[in-house]
C-alpha cells in the first residue's frame, strides 16, 4: 500500500506506529480488520475487570 488512508495513519500514530512503510501498512490494515472482527457486538464500557474468568471445577465425585 503506497498511500494509506488518513484514518489508518491515525490509527497507526495512536499507538506509536510513526514510521511504517510500503507492506507493513497493509500487515496494519489486516490486523486491524481481525480486531474489528473478533470485537464487533461487545459492549464499549468493558474494563479490565469484566475479563471473563473461564473456571472449571471438578464435580463432588472427583
């Protein structure tokens, strides 16, 4: 990607990314896409608090 969009250039500087080139843009957009993905539908206000906790216990015969 020779010319990435204003958007994923704010994206990118948000987190630091001040000095990506040619094919890392794209790595961006890609990871970026996975995120939106694997995030879409869950609420916005989560804290690091409400992670949820997969806890399996063993039953009273164990």
């Amino acid at each position: 990607m020779s010319n990435p969009s204003d958007e994923l250039r704010a994206e990118a500087e948000a987190v630091g990314l001040t000095r990506l080139e040619g094919k890392h843009w794209d790595e961006l957009e890609k990871a970026l896409d996975a995120k939106r993905k694997h995030t879409n539908g869950m609420p916005d206000n989560l804290t690091i608090w409400d992670e949820p906790a997969h806890v399996y216990r063993a039953g009273d015969e164990a």
